[in-house]
C-alpha cells in the first residue's frame, strides 16, 4: 500500500502551543502535567505528537510502502497565524518533515504546510519547499475550491503548483478567518454533522469547481488529490446528469465531465460499496489509497478493497500502482528542473 493520506502532528510546534491562550494549546492539567488541549479534549503530551520509529514500525506491520505525510488538522492552525508568526512555523515543519524523508529513503513523501494568510509568501514557500528531497506538493483547505471565484483568488498556489508540478492534496477545512467547524460542540450529533455530513458536502462542491468549471485549464501540470472519495459524486451524479438533461440538455452531462476531469481522489474511511460505487464513475485508475495515519485506517481501507466488488488489477491499482505513477511524475518534473 501506498498512503496518500496519512496525517502527522510535528513536535516542532510545541513552543509554539505553549504560547496559546486558546485551543489548541499545551497547558498544564489538575496534577501538573502538560497536556495538549484541543477541541477533541485533552491528550498527555507524551502521545500528542507523532514518533517516526513507532510510524515505520506500524507501516512494515501493516504492509504500508510509503507514507506521504501531511499536517493533522488540530496543526493546521499554525497555518492561519500572522505571517511572521506562521511563515517560520510553516518552514520548520516542512524542514522537518523534509528531513524524515532523507532519513528513510523511500518510505516516505511529504506535502507541505504553508503560511495562508499571504498566498504569495505560500507561493515562495511553495517554491522554496519543492526544492526539498521528498516534498511533492502541498495539503490545502478545501474552502479554496468551494466555487470557482474562491479557487480563482487562490491563483498564486495554483501557478507554484504548476511551476514545480505539484501534487494539491485538497483537505477539508477552513481558509484563515473562515468560522469552523460549522456546527458547534454543544449541538447533538456534533462530531456526525462536522465530521461526515459538512466534510462531505463541502468536499462535493469542491468536486463541482474543478470537474465542472475550467478553473484548472491554465494549470495543465498540476496534479489534484482530493480526500474521502471527493465527497458524496458518486452517489449523487445519476441525479445531476437527471438535473443536467432537464434543465440544460444541450450541456454534457455531468458523469462525463468528472470522468474526463482526471481529479484524484483517495478512499479513505470509506468501505466497499462506496469504492464500487468511486470506481464506476471516476475509474479505478483516479483512486488512491488514504488511511489519515492510523492503524485503525489502514484496517479499515485494505479490508474495504478486499470485499469490493472490482477487479484485481483495479484493486491494485488503488492500493499502489496509481500513487506511484503520480509520484514518479512529480519526481520526474523535479529531475528535469535539476538538470536544468
């Protein structure tokens, strides 16, 4: 297997949540110790942040080949901080995780976190980071994309990713200053209605902008990943192409245009009548494997692909082949920079 979707909480960021006042924070508990706080609850400081030995040995347990390791969405804040507060922040992970890359050659990728409330000084950080061994994109807030004037403002990511051929790995989450979750905690069903039915609601528009709009057209070497199936297309499509045949019938329906779109999407969390259900619509070959870093995902996503009802090529396909072909490209893109 190969893990496009495997998330990662830096130590590098420590100091950095000492000095919060508010959540997600490092403070101390009723005993004394210190515990990271964050909307979840409380966690030690012990397991808050993730261990490289303890990851590969999960991964060899597992059969995972590669991780491709991003920011855990509890870390995403230092992305929305004052830019000479995140701009550093954002290029000490990134070195990091750089780093962990050059340790264990070919067991890990990496997509990079970038300083948002500036989108040029992302840009640079962008290019500043695909310079790196192992760097071959970046993860980005899935608000971006939710129609096609939000992705158009997003136009400097867009142009470095194309630069360098860049992987966009489109996450679910807010832009700086966006309200988020949508759904208070104090609301029944809280973690269902932020964590299933706003995450793939949102991620269905974001479906809509890049397989439906030409917003990707000027970036021609771009490769886009997005999370979860790419929200709930493949079960509503039959009703778009229904929509799209009474209200515009002289327009092509929507199924083709998501299948030419060429968008990646990974399977994690998801289980077997739903990858049945992605591979019909986008192909096999647009599907990869995501399991947000867990043992628990890794469980669920192999035991998900063994009981679909699909081919075994296909299978194969999903769990490594068509990750490795995308990261070869960026590999590729990236020798023919050196040489030049």
């Amino acid at each position: 297997m190969i893990d496009m979707h495997a998330h990662w909480k830096p130590a590098e960021v420590a100091d950095a949540l000492r000095a919060r006042d508010r959540e997600p924070r490092i403070a101390r508990d009723a005993n004394g110790a210190e515990v990271l706080k964050s909307r979840m609850g409380e966690e030690p400081l012990a397991t808050a942040f993730d261990d490289v030995a303890f990851h590969l040995n999960r991964m060899d347990r597992q059969g995972v080949e590669i991780s491709v390791l991003s920011l855990l969405g509890t870390f995403c804040w230092i992305e929305s901080q004052p830019l000479e507060i995140s701009g550093p922040l954002c290029r000490r992970v990134n070195d990091r995780l750089s780093a962990i890359c050059q340790e264990h050659p070919g067991r890990f990728a990496a997509f990079a976190a970038l300083p948002l409330v500036d989108l040029n000084a992302a840009a640079a950080e962008l290019d500043r980071v695909m310079a790196l061994p192992g760097m071959i994109g970046t993860q980005i807030p899935g608000n971006f994309f939710l129609t096609k004037d939000d992705a158009v403002a997003a136009a400097p990511l867009l142009e470095a990713a194309n630069r360098h051929s860049a992987v966009l790995f489109i996450h679910h989450g807010p832009r700086p200053g966006d309200a988020f979750p949508k759904v208070a905690g104090g609301i029944d069903n809280a973690r269902r209605r932020n964590g299933t039915l706003d995450m793939q609601a949102s991620l269905s528009s974001v479906m809509v902008t890049l397989c439906l709009t030409d917003v990707l057209a000027p970036y021609p070497n771009v490769t886009v990943q997005v999370h979860n199936l790419g929200g709930n297309i493949p079960y509503e499509v039959e009703r778009m192409d229904h929509r799209s045949i009474l209200d515009t019938p002289a327009e092509e329906l929507p199924s083709s245009r998501i299948r030419k779109a060429k968008i990646y999407v990974d399977c994690n969390s998801f289980g077997p009548r739903a990858i049945e259900a992605a591979v019909s619509l986008y192909g096999a070959e647009r599907i990869v494997c995501g399991t947000d870093g867990s043992a628990f995902g890794v469980d669920w996503t192999r035991k998900a692909l063994e009981e679909a009802r699909i081919s075994e090529d296909e299978r194969r396909k999903i769990l490594s082949g068509n990750a490795a072909e995308m990261l070869a490209r960026v590999r590729a893109a990236a020798g023919q920079r050196k040489a030049a």
